[in-house]
C-alpha cells in the first residue's frame, strides 16, 4: 500500500497542497484588504477593527497558526518544486521560446519563485514593522487599545516605504496572475464552459488586489503629511 | 509552360544542430548550410538532404529518431528554434514543412533535454522512461480468452469521444520537453484519462493512478507548474483539462 506521506509529497500531492493553501492565502489576502481599507475611514475605524481582531483571543491564535501553516507550506511545496526542475533539466536548451496558442506560460508562471521568495521575505519584515512594531496606546470611549493607526501613518510618511512598498504588492499581482487559475487547475478544476472565467477573473483578481494594497499606503503620504 | 502561379522557389537554410557523439560525450552546436530546399519537404526530409550532403562528404551524419513520417508514430522528436516539434500548430516535426520558413532563415535544432531522456547521439534520446510509466499501469489486466465482441460493453458516446481525446496521445514526449519543469504530466494524465473514461479500465483506475504517477516521479521528471507549455506543442492537441483529470482521479485513489 502506498503510504500517506509518498502520496502527499507526490507531484500530484504537491499540486493540491499548493493549490489548497494557494486559495487560503487568497481568502486571506482579500480579508486583509478589506480590514484595510477601514484605515481610509477614520483612525477610530481602523483602530476598533484591530481591536475586534485582537478581542477574537483563542480563535485568533487558531487563525494565525492556519495563516502560518499555509504560508510555510506553500513556501517549502514551491522550492521543492523550483528545485527538482533544476535536477529535471540540469542542461537548458540553447534557444528557448514560447510555443505560445493555448499556452499559460507568461512572466508570471514563469517568476513564481522569485515573486514568492521576494513575497516571503516581505511578509516577515511586514509582521516586524507593524504586528511586532511600537507599540502605541489611545483610548476610544474609554477603552485603552492598541493604535496601530498612528504606526500605519507613520510608516506610510517615509517614501522609501511607499516605494518599497508599491514595488512589491506589484509582484503580489503578478504572482497572483498565474496563481489564482492555476490553484483551480491544481485541485483537478478545469471545464470548457468555467475554465476561461477563472482564468480571466485571475487577471481581474491580481489587478484589484495590487491596486488595492498600492492605493492605501500611497493616499496616505499624500493626505497626511 | 505554363508555371504561373504554383511556382515555388527553393531555399538557402542555415541549419544550427546539436551534435553529440555519445552519451557521455559533450555536445556543441554545429553550423551546416543546405542549399535548394523545396518548400514542400518535411522537416525530417530536410535533414534527410543534409546527411546525404554529409555522407558524400565523408562525415558522420546527423542522428535523429523517426519513423511513420505520417504524424502517427511519436517517434520524430526535435526541439525547433526553441519549440517541440517546431512552430505549426498541432504537428509532430514530420509534418513540418519547409513552407513554414523563409529562404536565408538559421533553424536551431537540439534534442529532448531533461534527465529523465537522457541522451543517446546527436537529436536522438532514451525516451524508455515513458515506457516504465506504462508498464506502472497504462494498460488493463485481461485474463480471460480471446478479446470481447465489440459491442458486449457498452461505452456511451461522449465517454468514448472523451477517452479518444486522451488515447491520442503518440508519446512522443514534446510534453516533457517543451515543461519549463520537464514534467511528464500531460503523457500520464493522457493515459490515465483515457482508461478511466472507459468502463475496461474502470476497475483498475485507483491502482493505476496511483502507479503511474508514483513511476514517473520516481524517473526524475520534474513537477508541473500549470504552465500548458505542454498542450502547446503537442502534435494531438491534448489538453491540460485531462491533467485536471488525473488530478481528480489520484485524490479519489487516495482518498479511498
């Protein structure tokens, strides 16, 4: 009998764990850009849906260990798969070109690694700059909570974050736009009649969510100087 | 006489080929020039006028795999200017014709790369593994006599026209060469999708999913991206919906 680890780190087992924590990361990322966009309302907005968040407790740590085990294991799936190409094809070929039609190859399919790694280190620094950052305190109808607004602001005043920034949320999108069909194609989801949708709201879906992420911290520098 | 419009003129080509002794000799590209090409050669002939050229001349000629010349075999198997089986759509590379170039082009031409087709000599590579990924399962186990009558299982139409997509399959493995990842997918999903659909295969699919996936991860082909680079050259046309397929199928194998 085929034993349950060779069957999880097959390259079909891989495919699905990809494309399963791929499509969580998604969910995340839209719950994370909609909290988000609370900081364009006012600072008590943004400062009482930190403070709802953190009030979760114990289903928040369940969150956050979830978050966790999807960035981890989509990360190691991605490199594994990075690194038995290199050993699949040690020697490339001398001319290369796309055979284009029907292809999905593009920039993106091709950057995945790249954009990933670059994402990875991002979302660490990401977590040290405001999770793990200064911890500042104001009082809204009397209850003392954290003011994550006030870091946000600050942060978002200093250009090179804003550049830094805007660069890579752009990787996001372009990671996104071979990411977000080819999670479907992963879980065994390809039809002719749903097939071309998902495919071109992934192009829609890494739009929003780069600009999305982009119009934030660049409205900021702009109207709280 | 009359030679109008049907005149075809011949071509000057520059040819750039992967020339490699043996298997564990180094290989380099050489620069060959073939003069009068009639547009209406194959690829496969268009080598065939540069090895005579080269045997006149007293050198080795060039080693490439072929064998039906008629689209059906999978055996013709060279990466042209960059693309498996080169720029038609749809073809293997002996149904390439010289009309798809222009007089004074240089062709690059390499082999199938990738560690699980290891080399052999010049274009030509050890593409067995594909075979061992068959003998993991691509077939039916039939122990009882002669083979049933045609008509004793019934296959409803659009079961049997969907299993006819995969079982076009030639194996050649432009698949494995044109994957950024040389992944052997879209040949196994082939296979597995083509008995799957069928009730004669019905019973071993779990068994046969599971085998054959595991045997070609075992070759040393690499993990699929979902780049579709694959159903791009393939001369049948296979698409990735049946990678979609073998997907679906392994879960179901492995989750039961």
């Amino acid at each position: 009998m085929v034993s349950f680890f060779s069957m999880v780190w097959s390259s079909v087992g891989k495919k699905i764990m990809t494309g399963l924590t791929g499509v969580g990361l998604c969910l995340f990322i839209i719950g994370h850009l909609a909290g988000n966009f609370s900081l364009l309302v006012s600072a008590e907005a943004f400062n009482l849906y930190t403070y709802k968040l953190f009030s979760l407790g114990g289903l928040l740590y369940v969150i956050e260990a979830l978050l966790t085990l999807a960035f981890v294991l989509h990360a190691i799936v991605g490199i594994s798969i990075y690194l038995k190409k290199r050993k699949a094809r040690p020697i490339d070929y001398i001319k290369v070109a796309n055979a284009g039609g029907n292809s999905h190859k593009s920039i993106s399919s091709v950057s995945m690694i790249w954009t990933g790694l670059i994402l990875l280190v991002f979302l660490v620094l990401h977590l040290k700059t405001f999770k793990f950052g200064p911890y500042y305190e104001t009082s809204i109808n009397g209850i003392i909570m954290r003011d994550l607004y006030r870091l946000v602001i600050e942060v978002y005043q200093q250009p090179s974050y804003v550049i830094s920034y805007t660069v890579i949320m752009i990787l996001l999108g372009v990671h996104l736009r071979h990411g977000f069909w080819s999670a479907f194609q992963s879980l065994g989801v390809n039809h002719p009649r749903y097939s071309p949708v998902i495919y071109g709201f992934g192009i829609f879906f890494a739009l929003v969510m780069a600009a999305g992420f982009i119009l934030i911290p660049i409205w900021i520098y702009f109207t709280k100087q | 006489m009359a030679r109008g419009i049907m005149e075809k003129k011949n071509m000057t080509l520059h040819l750039r080929v992967w020339r490699q002794k043996n298997a564990s000799a180094k290989g380099k590209m050489v620069d060959y020039t073939v003069n009068d090409v009639s547009q209406d050669m194959s690829f496969l002939e268009l080598l065939d006028v540069l090895n005579e050229n080269l045997i006149k001349k007293g050198e080795d000629p060039v080693e490439f795999d072929n064998d039906c010349r008629e689209g059906i075999c999978g055996m013709c198997s060279m990466v042209i200017n960059g693309i498996a089986h080169g720029p038609e759509k749809g073809t293997a590379t002996c149904q390439l014709h010289m009309r798809k170039f222009k007089d004074g082009d240089t062709i690059t031409v390499e082999p199938w790369r990738g560690t699980a087709f290891p080399p052999i000599k010049d274009l030509v590579v050890d593409r067995s593994a594909f075979d061992q990924i068959m003998a993991a399962g691509g077939y039916t186990s039939c122990r009882v006599g002669a083979a049933a009558d045609a008509n004793a299982i019934l296959v409803p139409k659009d079961m049997a026209e969907k299993a006819m997509d995969a079982a076009a399959c030639i194996g050649c493995g432009a698949c494995v060469a044109a994957c950024p990842n040389g992944s052997a997918s879209l040949f196994v999903a082939a296979k597995v999708t083509q008995f799957a659909f069928l009730p004669q295969g019905h019973a071993e699919r779990k068994q046969r999913v599971l085998n054959m996936v595991h045997k070609m991860d075992e070759l040393g082909f690499g993990d699929c991206s979902n780049h579709g680079e694959c159903e791009a050259v393939c001369p049948k046309e296979i698409s990735i919906k049946h990678i979609a397929v073998m997907r679906r199928e392994y879960f179901k194998a492995a989750i039961s």
